[in-house]
C-alpha cells in the first residue's frame, strides 16, 4: 500500500513495500493545472526527473526480533563490529520508521483519538527502547556505534511525543495521557544527560542539535539503504540514429550537387550561392530527421536503468527501468481516467506520467529480510516558478455589511498512483495535493 506525506517545503514523500512478490510496477500521474502552462518546452522530462525525483530503497521487515537477537550476541561477543552496526541500524530504523508512521497516522486523523491508542504508542516507545538499552555492549568500539543509536533514538522518541502532546485535544480527558507522555519525554532527556551524549552547549543550541541528529540519523540509514547505480538508456541508440540521419542526407545533398554541377557548368558564383543554400538545408533537415527518428526509435522505450547493490556485501540485488513523459489524457488507461473524473475545466491539465518497474532478488538480501521499502521524494519546487506571487482579495456580505478579505493564491494538483503485482494485483489511489508558491498546505487522500 502507498504512503503520502508532506515533508518540508514542497516536498511529497511517497512510500511503499514490496512485499512478497520479486516484481513491482509502479505509476505515479501528476495533473498539472493548465493555467501554469507547463510544458516540455518549459521543463523537459529529463530536468523533471533528474531535479524532482529522487528515490532511496532500504531493507524492511515486519518482525523486530532479528535484528535484536544480533545485539544480544554481539553484546556477547558472538558477532563481529560489521554484523552488529548492520544489525543495530535495522532495529533502530524499523523502530523509527515505525513511530514516525503511528503518530502521523495519529496527528492526521481528522477524529479524535481514543485514550489507550495514544496509551499504546507510549508504552512500546518505553518498552523498545527498554529492550535495546538492555543489550548495551560492552566493547568500546561496539559502545561507540550503540551511544549513536541510543541517543538519536531518545532524542526521537521525545519529538514525536511532545509533537504528539502539542496536537492532542485541550479536554481534561486527556490530561492524564499528557502527563505520561511528558514524563516520557522528561525521562529521554535525563537519559541523555546522564550518559553525557551531547554536550551543554548542543543542547541548549536547537539548531545545532537537530543537524546533529540529522547526521546520526543519516549514520544509521547507511547500513539498511542499496547502493545505487543510475545508467541513461539509448546512448548507442542515438550514435546510430544520428550517424543515419546524417548520412541519409548526405544522399540527397551529393545528388543535388551533381544535379545543379550539370545544370550551372563549371565553378561560378551561382554555382557557390546554389552550394550553400544546399548545404544549409542540409543542416536543418539533417536535425529535424534526427529528431523525429529518436522520438520514434525510443517511443514507450524505458529512458533509465537502475541498479541496487548491498552496501554490505556489494551483491546485486535488484533492477529497475523508469521512464518520464508527458501525456494527454485520451492516452491514459480507462482505470486512470475513471479515478481522475475529467471535467470540462480540467481539459488544459498538463499530465506528467513516472513508470517503474522493479525487479528484486530477495535471495541476495540480508539472512532474515524478504522485503524492501522504496521512498520516492517527489520535490514540486521546479513547478512553483511557474506561480504568481502574491494574493488576491474577496468581499463578504455578513450581516448587511460589505467585507474585504485578503486569501492567497492555491493551487490543486492531483496525485493518482498505481501498483500492480506480479499476481496482476492492483490497487489505485488519487491524492489532492494543495499548495502555494511557498509550501504544500495539505493532502488529502480521495477515497475510490
């Protein structure tokens, strides 16, 4: 199932799992509104890819007690300093990715959320964060990597609970959740001083602590995320394309050469003009020739290749093809038009269509991992350029008296993703992504 969320700016997170199956496609359709005037003349389906789009894919498992198991051995001396950084980065990575996903899930919903649901997410913070702490090593190398772990993880848990604490409902029925979840984050704290993980004056600093943690939270993604390996497709396609385009008009050029040589005579300077007018022809039909045989030769040809190695063992793991294009929306499939619901006042949305397909080889994986998690940041800046600065103003009539309002100018861009198994399983979703030229407002998932 996809996942999307907003990230800072004008940033989509698009996440999704591939489960049991070796072989995923993916479709992501963006509907532009048309009064921005976006084209491929404008931005090509290159820039788009290479500044918009950026993917991570990272191991990803349901279960939590493999990489728990690992510390414990390590801990033990039963593990080499590689297999337990490996090990101690998924536990930690699995746990925050987990947290991120509850309370989000908790902050999103519209309703308010019952007491032993937010009860339940304090208590397996406590409870995890317990188990790991209780597996601490003891050499000081092992230590070194875990002190990393554990600070990043304490310091974690407390931004996602007083972010939860900030949101929650102001009643008195909740007070007493409030007051655990603060005496969690207050308990975090003191775990962090105590262990002198951070020095007084990064802690007093929150700029300076939160880029730290950015850095630590980098260090354990390291280890869980596959190389990867970009290659642009059809360059030996578009060697000979060009060298044929070329020499196909170097045919007619040399025939109209002896052709005007027999009608003009000897070298003259009608002969010369008539010589450089072929020749300028040449060069225009030449590019032109050039440019409708590349666009046939590559028409619905994937553009790039990816390929995932494990960072551990360098092994490859998986392939991927990826095309870009604009497209009409008489082109789309009918299951796609349906979910959009085309509208006479969406005729001019300019249609941005991304295409993956993955396939992995969960034999090569990680001793206990079947499973990958792909993020794709999905960055729209490129778009806002395209919006007008500014407001606009609109008069209400309340109470018998005229009011001016200043409202800022939205636009709504719709999302509409598609996967489809290898068991030809597919489900589709549609998102309205809400944004101005400044940041994306809200996303709002339409149920089919």
């Amino acid at each position: 199932m996809i996942t999307v969320e907003k990230k800072d700016g004008h940033k989509l997170k698009i996440s999704h799992v591939i489960q049991e199956t070796t072989n995923r496609q993916l479709d992501l359709y963006l509907f532009i509104p048309g009064e921005l005037g976006l084209n491929s003349n404008i931005i090509s389906e290159e820039d788009f890819f290479h500044n918009a789009i950026q993917g991570k894919r990272t191991y990803y498992s349901d279960v939590n007690h493999l990489p728990l198991v690992h510390s414990r051995l390590a801990s033990r001396g039963k593990l080499s300093t590689e297999q337990y950084r490996l090990s101690l980065s998924l536990y930690a990575y699995q746990y925050a990715i987990a947290l991120e996903k509850t309370t989000q899930q908790l902050l999103d919903d519209k309703q308010e959320r019952s007491l032993e649901e937010v009860e339940e997410v304090a208590q397996l913070t406590k409870r995890i964060l317990k188990r790991l702490r209780r597996s601490a090593p003891t050499d000081k190398k092992l230590y070194k990597y875990y002190e990393n772990v554990d600070n990043y993880l304490s310091w974690f848990t407390e931004q996602r609970l007083l972010e939860l604490i900030a949101h929650l409902p102001r009643n008195s029925d909740y007070s007493e959740i409030k007051a655990r979840l603060l005496e969690t984050c207050t308990n975090e704290s003191e775990h962090r001083m105590k262990n002198n993980y951070n020095s007084s004056r990064a802690t007093l600093d929150p700029t300076r602590m939160s880029n730290k943690m950015r850095l630590l939270r980098r260090l354990i993604e390291y280890p869980v995320t596959m190389k990867e390996k970009t290659v642009e497709l059809g360059n030996n396609t578009r060697k000979v394309v060009t060298g044929f385009a070329a020499g196909f008009v170097m045919i007619f050029v040399t025939l109209m050469l002896i052709k005007a040589r027999g009608v003009l005579g000897d070298i003259t300077a009608s002969f010369v003009l008539a010589m450089s007018f072929i020749y300028a022809a040449r060069e225009i039909f030449k590019d032109d020739l050039k440019t409708m045989l590349w666009r046939w030769v590559r028409k619905g040809k994937p553009k790039w290749r990816k390929q995932f190695f494990d960072i551990n063992s360098n092994h490859l793991t998986g392939r991927q093809l990826e095309w870009m294009e604009y497209t009409s929306f008489k082109k789309l499939d009918e299951e796609i038009r349906k979910i959009r619901k085309h509208k006479v006042s969406q005729r001019e949305e300019t249609i941005l269509h991304y295409k993956s397909t993955t396939r992995m080889s969960p034999t090569k994986f990680l001793t206990g991992y079947e499973q990958t998690r792909e993020s794709i940041m999905l960055d729209l800046r490129i778009i806002t350029k395209l919006m007008e600065k500014g407001s606009q103003k609109i008069y209400l009539l309340k109470d018998g008296q005229v009011s001016k309002e200043t409202v800022e100018k939205r636009h709504l861009i719709n999302l509409i993703t598609r996967e489809t198994d290898e068991d030809n399983t597919v489900r589709v979703r549609r998102w309205k992504v809400i944004m101005n030229r400044s940041k994306i407002v809200d996303i709002e998932a339409i149920e089919p």
